[in-house]
C-alpha cells in the first residue's frame, strides 16, 4: 500500500517531513517542539501548521532526553469548586500554555500532609517538570515536605512554608476594610467569620481582632459562618438582634450577600442603618442590592507569580540557583461601592 505524503513507513509524520512541508530546517523544528524562543513568531507559525496539517506528535521521551524536561506541569488542588482556586488554576494553565507547556492536575480530599505528598508523588511519577499547590491551607505543618525530585511552587498566604509560596497579602486586605469602616465613624465592627478549620478564616479573623486592639475600639464576639450565603444570613440574624450593629465585616462575598438578606428582612437599611463590606470581590457583588464594598483579591497574579518562578527553576541551568522572589504577597485592593456610609447619629 502507497504510504500518504508526509508520513513514515511506521504509519507517522517525522520531524523531516514537517520541516520539508515548512520549508525549514529540521533543527527549526526541533527548537519550536523543545519550546526554545531562538524562532521568530512567523516560523514557529510555519512550523506549527505543518505540524498540524500533518498530524505530527512530539515523542515526550525522545524531547526530555534532549532537553532534560517532559514540558508538563503539575498542579495539586484541594477543591476545584472554589472560585478562588480556579482562578489561580486558569492563570496557571494560560500562562503555561504561553510557554509551552502542557499542566496536568491531581486533586486532594484529604487534609494531611501524607496526601499532598502522595498527590505530588502521583505527578512525578507522570513525568512532570515542577508541580504548585493550590491553597495548602489545611496543613499543621509550615516545613512541609515533599518530594524532591522536582521543585515546588505553593500558592498560599503564609509565608511559613520551606518551599517558595506565593500569596495574598490577607491581612492587608482585612485591615482596607476593617480601616475603611472605623474611618467612616462607626463605633467598631462586628465580624461574620468563616469556619474555624480554614486558615484563610483564622488569618482574617485575627487580622480584624488586631486592628481593633491597635485602635483602641470593643472586640465583639464574631459570629462564625461557614462560607455560604446561608451561614451569612444566620449569622446576621443573631447579630442584628441588637440596635447596637452598625457595621459588619464578613471574611467572604458569599456570607456579606446573606448579611444583606437578613438585613433587608429585618428593617435595617443597608447602608443607612447598617454598613456591610465583604471580601474577594466575586461577579455577583456589583450586582447585589446595594451593590457591595469589598476586597478585591487579584488571584491570577498569584498564579502567574508562581508559575513565572516555577519555570525559571525548571530551566535554570542546575549549577545557577533561582533568585529568590523580591516579593512573595500580592496586595489586595478595596473596592468601595454602594454598601458602607457613615453611621446614622
């Protein structure tokens, strides 16, 4: 049988065959399958539509003898319903696509560091060239430890951990908010926290209670929640039985939505009575009712950063070590809307 153009007597396109359709050479080829930048925009083009046309698939094995590296990155997460990890994980895949590298992702559902380990175990054996943690926030152990076989980038917001982490800086954010209420004349802010077993809801939990030390104003009892809006909503209930409330602070968009249910079923008009400030600015909180104060958390920046030193470990030559990052911590930004005034004398 007459084999078709373009392709090996083993049934597939060589390399040769995508440089002769390109009108390149086979070195041109080989440096846009290894990702290398010495090929202008046009040729890659070129190249990348033989490759197409032809059905031509890089051998993984023959490229990481080559190169010394598989073109793969690893992701751990722990929940790919949270909106807050995804957006870590989209900028991640985006970015890594950009450099030409594929991300394969392995999800955890316990909270121990024995899974994570197992999880990044799982990676390396799949041929990965670095992995990220997404949000490592369930762990008692700051000096995780992990495989060494590749190197290890872990988005979270402590700065405790031995491996390089990339963040946001939540205790910045809480303190936006927490000064933007105070500024605005209320007596002090009553807080809807979230779960006791998250480390993001202890991290601005204790945020808000040093603030309100420092300056010098009532600590009230916070009222726990557990993210959603109906924890939100329950919290509200109970702290609004008082006239005494003129000013909430909930450590997450969802349960501020459910602040401003209860607030509204409850005659205290928000932001008259009552002013309400949420954090990480998600695509619902312009549209609520009124629009929310909150505390925009810029997620794929953390993605990005992470990714950027991942890669500049993964292809740094072994005898250079990778410069450690001038700045680990992305700073929060408060959005102001419809949500806060000052308090009604």
């Amino acid at each position: 049988m007459a084999r078709l153009p373009g392709t090996r007597a083993s049934g597939g396109p060589s390399m040769a065959d995508v440089a002769k359709l390109a009108g390149v050479s086979g070195q041109t080829v080989s440096r846009v399958v290894n990702g290398n930048d010495r090929v202008t925009a046009d040729t890659r083009l070129k190249v990348e539509t033989a490759m197409r046309q032809l059905g031509y698939r890089a051998n993984i094995a023959a490229r990481a003898l080559a190169t010394g590296r598989f073109g793969t990155i690893g992701v751990v997460m722990f929940n790919l319903s949270a909106v807050l990890n995804v957006r870590i994980l989209e900028a991640v895949v985006t970015g890594a696509q950009a450099r030409g590298y594929s991300v394969s992702v392995a999800m955890v559902d316990g909270p121990t560091e024995k899974d994570i380990r197992a999880a990044v175990r799982g990676l390396t054996d799949r041929a990965v060239d670095g992995v990220i943690v997404i949000e490592a926030r369930v762990l008692d152990t700051p000096q995780l430890q992990l495989p060494e076989e590749v190197p290890v980038v872990i988005a979270d917001s402590r700065a405790a951990h031995r491996h390089p982490t990339f963040g946001m800086d939540e205790a910045a954010g809480v303190r936006a908010a927490v000064d933007h209420l105070l500024g605005l004349g209320h007596a002090t802010v009553h807080h809807v926290a979230g779960p006791t077993g998250s480390n993001p809801a202890q991290r601005r939990r204790a945020a808000w209670q040093r603030l309100l030390k420092r300056s010098g104003r009532p600590i009230p009892p916070p009222a726990v929640g557990d993210w959603s809006p109906q924890s939100g909503y329950d919290a509200a209930r109970r702290l609004l039985a008082g006239d005494d409330v003129s000013a909430v602070f909930a450590a997450n968009d969802q349960m501020a939505a459910g602040v401003l249910r209860a607030a509204a079923e409850l005659g205290r008009k928000v932001p008259d009575d009552l002013s309400v400030v949420g954090f990480d600015d998600l695509d619902f909180t312009p549209f609520l009712a009124p629009p929310l104060t909150t505390v925009r958390q810029d997620l794929a920046a953390v993605g990005r950063r992470c990714l950027e030193h991942l890669i500049a470990r993964i292809e740094a030559p072994p005898e250079i070590e990778t410069a450690q990052p001038a700045s680990r911590f992305v700073r929060p930004e408060l959005v102001i809307r419809a949500s806060t005034a000052p308090p009604r004398r």
